[in-house]
C-alpha cells in the first residue's frame, strides 16, 4: 500500500480515538498553513514510505482544530504545527514540532521505538 493510500484525514476527535485505537504503531502529522508544513512533510516522507506498517493520520488543524485539540488531551502535549507524533500502542513516545522535525531524528525514533512487524 502506497503512503498516499495509508493516509487517512481526522478531522474529529472520534476520528482520532478511532485511529489511535486501531493502529498500534501510527504517526499523526498536525499539518498548519505555512510553509513550514511542507517542508517538515518532505522530511519525514521517506521514512513513512520505507514502513509501509505505520498508519499516518493528518489532521489540517485550520480546518480541524477539535481532531488537533484531542490528540493535544491524549497525550498532554502543548499543539504545535507543524507537529509530529509517534504512537504506540495508543501512547505518544515521540514528538518534535517546527524545524525539529527531521529525517534522522524521526528514523532514529521509528527504528528505537517501535516494534518490529
């Protein structure tokens, strides 16, 4: 299955619960509307691609700000957006926001947090 296809839109916060409950090993990328969003996107990219296991949920948090404010109660994070979270087992176990978000920081989280499939 393609990332394009494994992406799938929260726009709720039943929508997260039900993301979260259904994929033990996901990534939820809170998308804003600078330029910032694409280009931390374009970091992470390669190594969603290279696990075709881990579900990606995005939320457009200008559109969607109840599916934002939920994950921000799920997990006790302060939002940021651009966001990156790592989930497991419905548990953030990584996040990094901004210009924090990076390829080798997410690869090193991905291959030392997660349980191999």
């Amino acid at each position: 299955m393609t990332l394009k296809e494994r992406i799938r839109f929260l726009t709720t916060p039943q929508e997260v619960d039900d993301f979260l409950a259904g994929n033990p090993q996901a990534v939820v990328f809170k998308a804003g509307t600078c330029h910032k969003t694409q280009e931390t996107f374009s970091q992470v990219q390669p190594v969603l691609e290279a696990h075709p296991d881990l579900a990606l949920g995005v939320i457009r948090v200008v559109e969607s700000r109840p599916a934002s404010n939920r994950v921000a109660e799920v997990t006790g994070l302060r939002h940021e957006s651009p966001q990156l979270i790592l989930f497991r087992s419905g548990r953030a176990v990584f996040d990094r926001d901004n210009w924090d978000i990076t390829r080798e920081s997410f690869a090193a989280a991905v291959g030392e947090r997660l349980a191999p499939v």
